[in-house]
C-alpha cells in the first residue's frame, strides 16, 4: 500500500520541530518529527499522517498554509 504524509516544515532545531508538531497536535492533526541526515547535518522534518488517501491531506493543507506560513507538500509515505 502507498500512504501519504503533508511535510510542513524541514527544520535544523530538533526542539523547534517538536515545538510546531505540539501545536499542531494541539489543533487535533496527526503530527510527528521525522528525523533526516543529509550529508553532514541532521534535519527535522515536520510531517501530519500518513494517510492512505491524498485527499484529507490536500483538504487541510491551505489552512496549515496560511496558519504558519508555510508551503508545505503532500509527499510519499516513507519510513
């Protein structure tokens, strides 16, 4: 099976991306940091699923737009 998830935010700061996945747990999303190593440096992404369906994630993505100010992408679920 394919899931999705909606990245939010790819963040340097480990705290500042459990932070915002808080928030969002707080506003009732399914929200989780999943941790990314690109070369040298560690990177947090911040993530809300995963879904087996794209459509709940397309539904909420313009108020998680617009509630931080970001452009977050409905991406593949991988683990």
């Amino acid at each position: 099976p394919i899931f999705w998830v909606l990245q939010v935010a790819t963040l340097g700061s480990e705290r500042r991306a459990n932070e915002i996945v808080e928030a969002l747990r707080d506003r009732g999303y399914k929200a989780f940091v999943s941790r990314y190593t690109r070369v040298d440096e560690a990177l947090f992404r911040v993530q809300i699923g995963p879904n087996a369906q794209m459509d709940p994630l397309a539904r909420i993505k313009p108020e998680i737009d617009r509630v931080l100010s970001v452009d977050s992408q409905i991406l593949r679920y991988t683990q």
